[in-house]
C-alpha cells in the first residue's frame, strides 16, 4: 500500500512568524500607554559646589582630676578642722598637732630632733565594739597607685598607698617613645590598718574607691594607741623621680624608691581642699601660684633639675641656659617657681653651689627653718638644705 507523502514541518512558520511580528508591536504598544510615550528629557545637574572643608576644632581639654573631689574618709567636716573630733592631735592634745606645718619631736639614734608634719590627721567617725577606727578611706580624685607599702613596721606611716594623680596644668612630659604624659600630684595615706584587695602599684582608681581602712600602724614606740587612730593625708609634689636610683646607691634601708620622705613635700591638704569647695576647676598649677614664698634661692648644679623637666609650667623665663637657676620655695621645701639666674644672682652665688637670696620669716616658721638658718646676719643653708639642693640636682 503507497504511503501518502510526509507534510514539511516549514509550512508551519508561514503563519507563526506573522504572529510574532504582530505580538511584539502589540506589546511595545501597550507599553507606550502605560509608561508614557514622552521621551523625559534629563536636566544636566549643576555640580554641586564643594563646600570647605573646615578642620575640625581640638577636643576640649579634660576637666582637671579635682574638680570631682571628695574627702578621704567619710568626715564631712574638713572645711571646720577646729570643730571637735575632726582632727586628731598627738599624745600632747594640742589641735595644731594635728594640722599641716605643725613642728613635732622625733628622735633617731637616742638624739631628738624637730619633725615637720607634712599632711593632716583625720580624727575617726566609726568604731567597732572593741574601739577601732573602721572608717573607709577613699581615693580624693582619679589617678593611679603609684606604690603600697603593706609592712606596717617599714616606716612611721605603717601601711600606707601614694596615688598619682594627671595634672597637665603643671606641664606635660614627653617620654623616649614619643608618647606625651601630663604631670602629677601625689596623695599619700598611712596609718592604714589594712590596704584593699587589689591596690597595687599600677592599679587605676577613680575618686571616691575604697583603699583601705583607717587604723593606727607604725613602727613608733611607743605605737600609737587605738583610741587616736586616724588617717595622715598629704597632698605634694616628687623633687626627683631619679632618687630612686640616689637610694641603692646609698644603700637606704628600708628602701621606698622615689616615695621616701625625703623626695616627697607636701601642701597643707585642708588648704587645698577648701580652695577646691570654693572652685571646682581648680588647678595645682594656680593654687601653686597663690601660695606664700618662704625663701628665694640661686644654686648651682650639674644639670637642668628633673623637677622642671616634669613640671615644665614651674619654670619661667626662657629655656634653662646651663647656668645657675633662682628658685622660690615654700615652707615645707617645694619648689613653687624657677628660673634662669640673673648676673646679679649670680654674683651673690659667686664660687658658692647654693645661697640664700632672700627669707620670709613670717612664712619660714620653724619648719623652713630645717633648711635655711639665720646665722649673725646672713640666711644660710643648713646641712639638711644642702641635702635637699643635692636631690634636686641629683
């Protein structure tokens, strides 16, 4: 049976290629009426004019530490020292005993000597059954441990913590590796009958943290008895932060580093703080500034003084030339102010490494007189001055 012959499967596109060219009319069409058949003309945008860039105003400089200020110990009455149990005098019961300046007996190797009272004694507001202090002491500003010496039979302060605190009033220093410290202030508290868990040297602290307890530790005798527990606090200035080395050298036992007494002096903490109630922002650069002259001095050293170098804003005048500097000093030995010696100062000074260009004695008081002495009609610097121009030059 003959097969009908197979239809082309090409027939087929005489119709569906017409079909394709009206379907994509049509749709471009519709399109039109739904978009809008207006081509949109593109206004050419203005470029927008760069405004200047204004460089950015510098941070506004930290408050200064002592504007949160508080008191050590939950005394609320530092602003009235004379009012009963604020202050806690010696064995004597004389208030000023207690206060900054006082003049004190101490002896050393049978001999007695008069011993300046660098701080303030706060009296105890709590007690526990048995009659001991148990006052919380606190950090008076922010800042860091800078050492802790928890052997109570170490020193004359028992157990007791310095703090340091920034104060970029007094300058800035700038160490080896390029980084830029402000200066710092010390504040120191002995006595203590214990020192908190995780006060150490480095430690950070915030003011108002708790360092410890008011007590009555010393390596005095005879001790000091319970019921005067208190706390001794000071507020001060380092003269050398290489004493430290000064110390191996001379073997000092027991060895303090840089917070041995003899490179710390204080101010009249009580003073300060009464200057902070009545201004905040109070910096130590401008209560430095208000505070008394005891004696002005030319010396003559090795070098330019460390304590300048980490109070830059206490020398005055131009850059230290190499010669001999003139400083003025307070009663407790800091230096309030230094300067290039003029020719006549240093004509005074002559072959001499130190003199004493002028004394207040108003100012002075006993305790200045430690370093200078009124010898016929001349001041002139005593043995423990001498040392003290050696510590500073040192």
């Amino acid at each position: 049976m003959r097969r009908p012959p197979r239809k082309s499967a090409w027939r087929h596109l005489v119709w569906i290629i017409p079909l394709l060219v009206l379907d994509f009319y049509l749709f471009r069409w519709l399109a039109l009426r739904q978009g809008g058949c207006t081509p949109t003309t593109e206004t050419p945008t203005q470029p927008a004019q760069s405004a200047q860039s204004e460089e950015p105003l510098p941070p506004p400089p930290p408050p200064p530490v002592w504007q949160a200020m508080v008191p050590p110990t939950p005394q609320t009455n530092l602003l009235n020292p004379d009012a009963p149990g604020v202050l806690q005098p010696t064995g004597s019961g004389r208030l000023d005993s207690a206060k900054f300046g006082s003049t004190r007996t101490g002896s050393r190797n049978g001999r007695i000597f008069p011993s300046f009272h660098e701080g303030v004694d706060i009296a105890a507001t709590q007690r526990d059954r048995k009659g001991a202090a148990t006052d919380p002491v606190f950090a008076v500003a922010a800042g860091r441990v800078a050492f802790v010496n928890p052997h109570a039979g170490n020193s004359s302060y028992g157990k007791y913590v310095v703090l340091e605190h920034p104060d970029d009033s007094l300058g800035t220093i700038t160490r080896r590796d390029g980084t830029v410290d402000p200066a710092t202030v010390y504040t120191l508290y002995a006595h203590l009958a214990d020192i908190r868990f995780g006060i150490r040297a480095g430690h950070s602290v915030k003011a108002g943290d708790e360092i410890g307890t008011m007590g009555a530790t010393s390596n005095t005798r005879p001790p000091i008895p319970l019921a005067r527990a208190h706390l001794h606090w000071e507020v001060g200035v380092m003269l050398n932060a290489r004493f430290e080395i000064k110390a191996r050298e001379e073997k000092l036992v027991p060895n303090f580093g840089n917070y041995n007494g003899g490179n710390l002096f204080g101010f009249d903490p009580l003073d300060f703080y009464a200057a902070h109630v009545r201004n905040p922002d109070l910096t130590m650069a401008a209560y430095l500034a208000q505070l008394p002259v005891a004696y002005e001095v030319a010396l003559r050293g090795k070098s330019y003084p460390d304590y300048f170098r980490r109070f830059p804003k206490l020398w005055h005048g131009e850059a230290h030339n190499g010669g001999p500097i003139r400083l003025t000093v307070s009663e407790s030995g800091a230096p309030l102010s230094g300067r290039n010696a003029t020719d006549a100062e240093i004509a005074r000074l002559g072959n001499q490494r130190q003199v004493v260009l002028k004394a207040y004695p108003d100012v002075l008081g006993r305790n200045g007189r430690a370093y200078i002495s009124l010898i016929g009609s001349q001041w002139k610097f005593t043995a423990k001055g001498r040392q003290w121009a050696d510590i500073l030059f040192y």
